[in-house]
C-alpha cells in the first residue's frame, strides 16, 4: 500500500510539475494508442491483444506484490513476446506502413479539390448506382482520399472523365469489357476503370459476400478510401470504410454517408492546411 501511495505521489507531483513539451509527448502517445486500438478492434487480433494486457497487468501485479520468481518469469516472457508479437501483427503492421507510404504528399501539398466537384461527383454515383440497383448490375466504385491509388490505377485503364452517371452505367454494363474491375474516382473525376483490388483476407466474413464486396473491404483495410458496392445478385448498396462494411442502403442514406465521408472531411482537411501554411481563410456556402 505504500508502494502504491509513492507511486500515486509522483505521478502526481510530475503532472503538476510538466512543462508543454511533456503534455505534447503525452498526447501523442495518447493519439497512437488510439490508432492502435481501432486498429485491433478491425482485425480478427482482439483476443491476441487482450491476452498481452492480460500479461502485461500480472507482470504490474507481481511486482507490486512482491513476487520475485513470478516477476522473473514474467519478465522473460515479456521479452520473448516482443518477437512473437512482431510475428503475429505482421499483416497489421504491413497494412499500417503501406497506408503510411501510400500517403500522397503532391495531393496534400496541392490542396484538395473544390468541394462543388466532388458534391457532383457523388450525386452522379448516387444517380448510377440506384439505377443499377434496380436493374441488379454490380458495380465497384473507389473514391480515393489521401492515400493514393496510383498502383491499383495502374492495373486498369485510364479513362480521366468526368463523373458522370451514364458513363458509370456503361462501364459496369455485364457485356463491357470493363465491368468486372474496379471504378476508381479521384478529385471527382473517373480515373481509370477495370482495376484490380486486393481481396479481403478477414476470416470473420460473412459466406454470403462475393469477390466485389471483399475486394472492396480489402482495398478499404489497405487505405483510407471509400467503395461504394452494388451486388449483382440482390441489387444491395453496400460501403466499405476502415475495413467495415455497410449493406443495404437505401439512395439517401447512401448519399448522406458518401457526403459525411468525403465531403466534411475534404473541407475539416483543408481548414487545416490553410492554418498549416498560414494562408487566408476563405468562406464556404453552407451545405
């Protein structure tokens, strides 16, 4: 117990005593825990990473009470675990530095696009996917954000158009021979189409789901992009985010999440490079 009140003390007395530079290393580490926990809650790893508390907590306890063999014991393990850990968040730990080195450093020096081509761009996806919904043709539709996508570009043919929602229509066509790959938009126009996507490898997916929709929730556990799924089968409209994926929208609830993933966070992004760069703040139409 009095181990425990000097340890509460000092904590104590180096909060009060922390200068701007030690509440800023704080918050960093903060934000990475953070990063590290949604990270795991999306992945099939949460029972590897409550086992590590699980260990890290006895380790705490054994030393607090005292128990030196079960501290030593603990310890070793601590430091073999390191390596196993490695070992078993590989696939995450390579997902987290392709999404780090995929970042596009041109797209974010140069701005992003004004918000009126993108707003276009999702009413002419919302336009195209209804209408093929009700006719049942599938569809992959990858709206690119900060990372960028230039290696599954490459994989298809470049097309540099406007979006538009008949020529969306025409390019998943079941006879095109461009609709089986992926759509890719990015600053509002159509990029390229035909494009290959790496598949899910998530254990937990439900049997149901085809190629289009783990292709789909693989690029979007790859990246920071928003895809957009129209199922051949049923005519469902389904978005993948972040490695999630959600099924059966209707058109507004389509648009509405299309509109809070790439239209809020374009203008939050871009307020925040005009304060980065000290430029002028310019005013924006309400939405």
């Amino acid at each position: 117990m009095e181990q425990f009140k000097s340890e509460l003390t000092r904590s104590l007395n180096y909060l009060l005593s922390a200068s701007i530079s030690d509440i800023v290393d704080m918050l960093i580490i903060a934000f990475l825990i953070y990063k590290l926990i949604g990270l795991i809650r999306r992945t099939n790893s949460n029972r590897v990473a409550k086992g590590v508390l699980i260990v890290v907590f006895a380790l705490w306890v054994s030393d607090w009470l005292r128990l030196p063999v079960v501290n030593f014991v603990l310890t070793k393990a601590v430091e073999l675990g390191l390596l196993a850990l490695v070992i078993l968040f590989q696939p995450e730990i390579r997902r987290f530095l392709e999404r780090v080195g995929s970042g596009s450093i041109v797209s974010f020096l140069r701005g992003n696009v004004h918000a009126q081509v993108v707003d276009a761009a999702i009413t002419q996806t919302v336009l195209a996917c209804s209408s093929m919904s009700q006719s049942r043709t599938g569809a992959l539709i990858v709206f690119e954000r900060v990372n960028a996508l230039d290696n599954q570009i490459n994989t298809g043919t470049i097309i540099n158009a406007d979006t538009t929602a008949e020529l969306m229509k025409n390019v998943f066509f079941n006879k095109a021979p461009l609709h089986d790959g992926a759509l890719i938009i990015r600053d509002g126009r159509i990029a390229a189409a035909g494009c290959m996507l790496p598949l899910s490898n998530n254990p937990n997916l439900s049997r149901d789901l085809g190629m289009r929709h783990r292709a789909g929730i693989g690029m979007s556990e790859q990246s920071d992009a928003v895809i957009a799924i129209v199922s051949e089968e049923t005519g469902a409209i389904s978005i993948a985010v972040d490695g999630m994926l959600k099924r059966h929208l209707n058109p507004d609830t389509f648009e509405k999440i299309l509109r809070n993933e790439l239209i809020v966070e374009e203008q939050s992004e871009a307020k925040a490079k005009k304060k980065l760069f000290g430029l002028p703040r310019v005013k924006k139409d309400e939405e």
